[in-house]
C-alpha cells in the first residue's frame, strides 16, 4: 500500500521522492546562494562581535551622538540630529559653499564608502546614504574647527555642544567606537571642498591637534603630530592610508613602537594565550623583588605608550592616564585588530603585557607611586582595568616576546634574587646596616684570632 508518497512492506517503509520536488528544492536553494562576498574586502567599519561585546556592552555604545548607519536613528540621538542640520546650515551660509558640489563629489563615491562597511546597508537607497556621509561629515568638520577656534578665544555665540563644559568629551568618546564611524576619505572629500583660510591643508593635524587635549590622548597624538609636522615627505604618512578617526588614533599609538617580538626561528610559546595555568610572565611587585628597577619613560624617549623597554636592570614603561574613556578606546581598538583583515595585532599585545603585570591591587599601587599608571579611577576598579580588556580574542604574535624572555631569565637568576633581598633587608635602613657591619667586623676579628692562636700553638 503507498500513500502521501510513503510505501510500506511488512518488513521496511520505503520514501519515494518525487523528481519535481527535487527540482523545485533545488531551484529555492540556487536562489538563495551567494555568489559575492557577503562584504568587501576593503571593509573596516564593522559591528562589534557579540562574543566581544558582552564583555561590556556600553563600551561600544554611543551615548551622545550617532555617526554612520550602524546607530543611526536611535531615539537617544534625535536632539544631536537636529544640531548636525544646524551646523550644516551654519557651514553652508558662512563659506558661500554650494551643497550641490558636496553631494556630486560623494555620489561619485558612494558604492566605495558603502564597501568600508561590513553589512549591505540595503536599508539605505543611494540619496539616505549619500545624505547621511554629508550631514555626519559637515558635522564632524565643523564640530573640530568650532573646538578649534574655541581654543584661540574666536566663539562669540550660543552653541549647545560648547555650551556645555562636558559635552565634547561624551561626543570625543563616542567618535572612538568601531560602530560609530564613518570612511577617512569621505571626511577628507568634504574638508577639501569646505576648506577655510584658517585651516590647516590637513585633516590629520586638525583632528589630533583636537584630540591631543585630551588627557588621556595627549601624550600620543602630540607626538604623532611633532611627528608629522617635521616628516612632511615621508611616503608612509600619506593620508589615504587612513580609514577612519579610530584608527587615526590607533595610528598615533603604534607609529613609533619598537618591535619586540622574536623571530620566526626562534618562536615565542603563546599557550599561555589560552591556558590560565600557564604564565606569561611574573607581575610588577614580583619583579620588584627579583632586583628589576621600575621607571615611567620620560616623554622626550617614549613617543608613545608602547614603548616598553628592560635595559641595565631596568623596566622603563610609559605612563599611562586610566580615565573613564580609556576603557572604552582599548576596547575598540582591540576589536578593531580583531575583525579588520590584516590588522597587527599591537595593542591587543599591549593589553595582555599590562594585565600580566598588574595581578592585584598591590601591583597597580606599585606603578601608580612609580607615577607609571595615572589613576582617574578609583584604586578598586584601576586594578581591575585590563582584567577581560581582552577576553575572546587572538593574538596572532605577541609583540613583547623579546622583553619578556629578558625579564624572564632576569628573575630566574638567583644572585638577583638574592641580591635584592640583602639590599631590602640591610640596605634600607641605615641602622641595621650599621648592625651588620659590625657584626661582621666583629666575626673577621674573631676569625684572626682563632687563626693567630692556631698558628701560635703550631
């Protein structure tokens, strides 16, 4: 008996397939295949993986304003939207500029701004896109040129991010996130089209003169714009390199570094990476104790915070400011490496040196009376910083194998062992090593004295 395709014996049931339905499964499945990456691989813009972001969810949220379509239209950013009309009307009157060049000049490149994005943005036809690059744009120009001429005193009027003393800082954090941005060469398109007398021809030094008052950027963009500024041939600079304000201020941190990792025929053991047990290297306090001086660079050597070195016994590190935003920005630019091809993975290394060099709150109040860690936060959540800065995520080379190897072998030395413990416990205190000397004159005099009466007797 067969019914509903199905034959039935006494011994098997049999399913008979009909060809049409083969045919018609096949034909829904052959519609359905991709034929095209699902992203371009010049993509850099990328929404941040769950298994990164639950680490921290509000580390990759703006709060204040939306750039790019990845937040855009969050109800949370309607007020912002109004003052991004306001200032491109603002822009567009006081420069005499006609809007319709701006918005020829990105049609033309709108399928390649589309690419920098990981997702399809199939939601946005071409006119929604190519508006939101001119109004987020004309936005971020003007918002760093009124930073700008606030600094030289030239602001005379109401402006309600300026307004307020702490507004800038929320919108400099939310211009830091991976989701938050927008293509380099798009701002860079709109800055030369709107481009005032009182500009600087580049966009690069107007953006890391702006973030260079940031304390806790301070320090890295100032020398990456010293750098610039006495390099202007150098090819390496060239500002299409750039993709976006994240990793312009990537840039500025890894510029400099010096490159301490092993070489291919000496590989470095990353198990550690993966397996708790294993150590990659002893923290500050323990190092502290095996002899190894510690001392913040000084900021004419260390161009920037990565530049960790152990030379004569000694471990010269960078200081480093922990605020509020300096979570925020690791964490991006972790991700950053994480998900952009071809990305080295330096500040990802950074993380994992620190984390291993602070393991308890004794070892963050070491570096801080070092004056190697400076402290925004409270003592309690500055130790627990670069705890799961970098959870789930891979590092492909570890960048301080070399100055770890030496540190390394520096505190498996027992003579240095030894010889810091003699100094803590009788080189310390005057008093004591006063006793000590003593004692020991005392035990050479008596020494002669039993040698000089066995002589004596013999």
């Amino acid at each position: 008996m067969a019914m509903n395709g199905i034959r039935s014996s006494s011994s098997h049931i049999s399913i008979v397939i009909e060809d049409k339905d083969v045919e018609a499964l096949q034909d829904r499945m052959m519609e359905n295949l991709c034929s095209d990456l699902p992203f371009s691989d010049i993509c850099c813009i990328f929404r941040v993986p769950e298994v990164l972001r639950r680490h921290n969810p509000k580390a990759y949220t703006p709060d204040v304003v939306s750039i790019g379509p990845f937040h855009r239209g969050g109800e949370s950013f309607q007020r912002m939207e109004i003052v991004k009309q306001w200032y491109l009307h603002n822009l567009l009157s006081r420069k005499n500029i006609s809007l319709k060049h701006l918005i020829e000049a990105i049609f033309r490149d709108e399928n390649r701004a589309r690419d920098f994005y990981s997702e399809p943005l199939d939601h946005l036809n071409q006119s929604s896109f190519v508006e939101m690059m001119i109004i987020d744009g004309c936005f971020l120009l003007e918002l760093f040129r009124k930073f700008r001429d606030k600094e030289h005193g030239q602001i005379k009027f109401s402006d309600p991010i300026f307004n307020m003393d702490c507004m800038f800082q929320y919108i400099c954090h939310d211009l830091l996130l991976l989701e938050n941005q927008i293509p380099w060469f798009v701002l860079n398109c709109l800055y030369t089209l709107t481009l005032d007398p009182r500009d600087d021809p580049s966009l690069r030094k107007l953006m890391l003169t702006v973030f260079s008052s940031h304390h806790q950027l301070a320090h890295n963009c100032r020398s990456y714009l010293h750098h610039l500024n006495n390099n202007v041939h150098d090819v390496d600079d060239d500002d299409s390199k750039i993709l976006h304000i994240l990793d312009l201020i990537r840039t500025s941190i890894v510029f400099p570094f010096k490159d301490q990792s092993q070489q291919k025929k000496d590989q470095f053991d990353l198990s550690f990476y993966h397996d708790s047990e294993k150590e990659l290297m002893h923290p500050a306090l323990a190092l502290s104790e095996s002899g190894i001086k510690f001392r913040r660079a000084s900021s004419a050597d260390a161009k920037s915070i990565m530049n960790i070195e152990f030379k004569n016994g000694t471990l010269e590190i960078p200081q480093l400011a922990i605020g509020e935003l300096t979570d925020s920005l690791f964490r991006n630019l972790i991700a950053f490496e994480q998900c952009c091809p071809g990305q080295s993975h330096k500040i990802t290394s950074y993380a994992v040196l620190m984390d291993n060099l602070i393991s308890s709150s004794k070892d963050m109040e070491f570096l801080c009376e070092k004056k190697i860690i400076d402290n925004w936060l409270s003592d309690e959540d500055a130790s627990k910083f670069f705890v799961k800065l970098y959870y789930d995520t891979e590092l492909n080379q570890f960048y301080y194998a070399g100055l770890c190897t030496k540190l390394n072998k520096h505190y498996d030395h027992k003579w240095n062992m030894w010889q810091e413990k003699f100094k803590r416990t009788y080189c310390s205190d005057p008093w004591k090593f006063i006793s000590l000397t003593v004692a020991l004159i005392f035990s050479v005099l008596t020494l002669v004295e039993i040698i000089y009466t066995i002589l004596e007797y013999y």
